[in-house]
C-alpha cells in the first residue's frame, strides 16, 4: 500500500473506508470523498460513467457507508450498472430518488 491506514481509515482500491463514519447514523455531504462524489455527481449527469466497475465502487462505498441496500445512492449506482450490463431501461424514480437525497445532504452541510 502506498499510504499508511489508520484504526478508523482503511482502502479498499483506492476508495477510502471510514470506520468512525460507518457506525455514525447520519453523514453530510462534506464525508464524501471527493472521488466517490464526483462519480455520484456523474451517475446524475448528462453523460454519466459508462465503466460499471467505476460506477460499482461510488456503489460500494454509498452501500457501506449509507443505509445499506436502501441507500439511495447505492441504489441508483446499481441500477446503472445493470443499464450498462444488459442495455435494459433503467428505474427513473431510482435517479430522482438518488438527486432528492444528495439535495438532503447538501442541505445538512447547510444546517451545520
């Protein structure tokens, strides 16, 4: 590894885990990495990511660190990549669902 780890920052593939944030019941938009939200901030844009194994890390990280299979963000990384993999349509209500609650976090940064 080319950094050291901390007790509460370990690496999976460059995509940081942060131990004390995944047992915090609630997180706002400033814990996100900044690769993690430029590859979230991307799945919502007009060209989004088309390397589902790029899409599969925001995934990861939103699945570990959000609520799990319920996380919104983890959500709609998902279905992405089953977009990508199978060329089906995907569930729009997913990407407005992921959109509404990046709002609520950006609005938890405000409120602090």
């Amino acid at each position: 590894m080319s950094h050291q780890q901390t007790e509460s920052d370990v690496s999976i593939d460059e995509i940081p885990v942060d131990l004390e944030l995944v047992h915090r019941s609630e997180f706002t938009r400033a814990d996100v990495p900044e690769k993690i939200e430029s590859i979230t901030c991307a799945l919502l844009g007009e060209q989004p990511p088309t390397n589902p194994l790029v899409v599969l890390k925001a995934a990861r990280w939103w699945y570990i660190h959000g609520t799990g299979e319920t996380d919104p963000a983890y959500c709609w990384a998902i279905e992405w990549v089953r977009h990508l993999t199978t060329g089906e349509a995907t569930a729009s209500g997913l990407f407005s669902e992921c959109r509404e609650y990046l709002r609520s976090l950006e609005r938890e940064d405000n409120d602090r």
